[in-house]
C-alpha cells in the first residue's frame, strides 16, 4: 500500500513537472501588458477581447509545450526526461493530435477576435508568434538546436505578443508598448536561456548547440546580471524620460528574484544537480516584473 501511495506521488509529480502549470505565466503576460499599456493611453478595455486572448495565448502555448515534447522524442535529447509527456504517456501520436487541437482552438479564437474587429491584423502577428515557436524545435528548422531559440522566444513573447495584444484593444500601434515589450522579451528569454544550464550533457549528446553549450556555464552565468540590469534598466529609463508612469517602479518588486537567480546560478552553474531549479527562480523573475510592470500602467492618474 505504501509503495503503492510513493508511486503514485511520484507519478503525479511528473505529470505536474510535464504540464508546467508556472510557464503558463508566459502565456498571459504579453496578453497583461499589452492590455495594460493600452488602457494607460486609451483608458479603455474590452474584457471580451482580453479574455478571449488570455485563453487563446494559454492555449497556443499548451500547443507548443507539447510539441516540443513531441519533437524532442525525436532527436533523443529527451530520453533522460521522465517528465516528457511522449515519455510518460508512451503515445507519440496522440500528443501530436492533443496539441494540434490546443492550436486549432486557440487560433479560432484569435480568429474570432479580428472578426470583431473587422481586422486581421492580429492573427496575422500570432501567426508570425506560432511560426517562430514552431521553427524552434519543429522541423526542418529546429533553430533552437542551432543556438537560436532565444532569438525567437525574445521577439514571439515580446515585441509581437504584446503588439498584438495592444493592437487587439486599440487597433493602432505604440512606442510605449514597443518599450515595454523589450522587458518583457528579455525576462521570458531568461527562463528559457536558464533552461539549458543542467541539461549541458544531454544537449551535446543530441546536437543540440544552446547558448549555455556554446559559451559554457560560466559566462553564461556571468551574462545573467547583465540580462537582469537590461530590464530594469530600461524601466528606469523610461520613468525619467516621461515614458513610462512612475507606478512601473513597482516592477523592481521582481528585484529579489533576480538578486537570487544571479547568485544561485552564479554559485552553482557547473552543478546541474543544483542548478536544475534555476529556470523556475527565473519564472518568478518575469512573473512579479511583468505584473507590477503592467499594474504600474494601470493605476496610473
């Protein structure tokens, strides 16, 4: 009964570390922000537009999870991952199909959005999101194997998404957002650059070149700091200027997390059994940032 109970606590844990119930944060934070900036100029939302989006960005993102998973059974560079879905399912196909789904959903819905609009300027900017975060590990690309997937998480989870999220309630475009999507590009391509730095053996063995397999952990770890001045620099930056509302200073609520991240990896990046966790201090990192951010906006007057 008792080894019974560890297994299927383990089990579920698996499943809980497959789903990456945090990452979704991700998924919604371009949606947050955009929205946000768009009521600090327009000072208006339609709540119709803004959920529709959150569910359609969450499902979009489902989509890509799992077919990176998918993907990745491919090439081999998962076989040490219990948490694979493809691993923990044993059922290749019927991932393909579930996250074929998720994406099918979650584009009528955008759909759906630019019907309202009579405009179909957004999907075409999530399309262009879809097909960055495919070329990441789908083929023939799988351009993160080439080192590049930072790129693309960069403009997929910034500039675009949150363009597309404020041009879903304003039909226009914005410096502000522009300026704003920067952060947050920056902070989601952390939790991915972070991702790589215990699973170095596992990349080289498939072929996979990451940043961290290309300059080592230690200047990778040393970059980290640099990253994280980058986001709160060009908040600072911002406020002087007149850009940004005083309210972002909220942001720097994220400061800690980003104090810790660069202290634990810094300790720890040759230590993959330590260093495992770093990508999750990261996801802290953009989520109180990109809140407070985006409230800042808000609660401006």
């Amino acid at each position: 009964m008792t080894t019974k109970l560890i297994t299927e606590t383990n089990q579920n844990k698996l499943w809980l570390a497959a789903i990456k119930p945090p990452m979704y944060s991700v998924a919604i934070m371009p949606i947050w922000l955009g929205t946000a900036i768009a009521w600090f100029e327009q000072k208006y939302i339609n709540w119709g537009i803004f959920t529709t989006f959150i569910s359609a960005a969450i499902l979009i993102l489902a989509w890509e999870n799992i077919h990176n998973d998918v993907f990745d059974s491919e090439t081999g560079i998962d076989k040490n991952k219990a948490h694979s879905l493809v691993n923990l399912t044993q059922k290749k196909n019927l991932v393909f199909v579930i996250g074929l789904l998720c994406l099918t959903v979650g584009i009528v819905e955008i759909l759906l959005i630019c019907w309202w609009q009579k405009d179909f300027t957004v999907i075409g900017l999530i399309l262009g999101c879809c097909f960055l975060g495919y070329a990441y590990q789908g083929p023939p690309f799988r351009l993160g194997y080439q080192g590049l997937g930072e790129f693309l998480c960069f403009f997929a989870f910034g500039p675009l998404a949150v363009s597309a999220a404020y041009y879903s309630q304003t039909q226009s475009w914005s410096g502000v957002s522009f300026a704003a999507s920067i952060i947050l590009g920056i902070s989601t391509t952390l939790i991915l650059f972070c991702s790589h730095f215990h699973q170095v053996e596992d990349d080289l063995a498939a072929g996979k070149y990451s940043p961290i397999v290309r300059m080592g952990t230690k200047t990778g770890a040393q970059l980290l700091p640099v990253f994280c001045g980058i986001i709160f620099g060009i908040t600072v930056i911002g406020v002087i200027l007149g850009t940004f509302p005083i309210w972002t200073l909220l942001s720097f609520a994220g400061l800690p997390a980003a104090i810790k991240l660069c202290r634990h990896v810094g300790l720890n990046h040759d230590k993959p059994e330590l260093v495992s966790n770093c990508k999750y201090i990261a996801v802290s990192l953009h989520f109180w940032s990109g809140l407070l951010l985006g409230l800042g906006f808000v609660i401006h007057f």
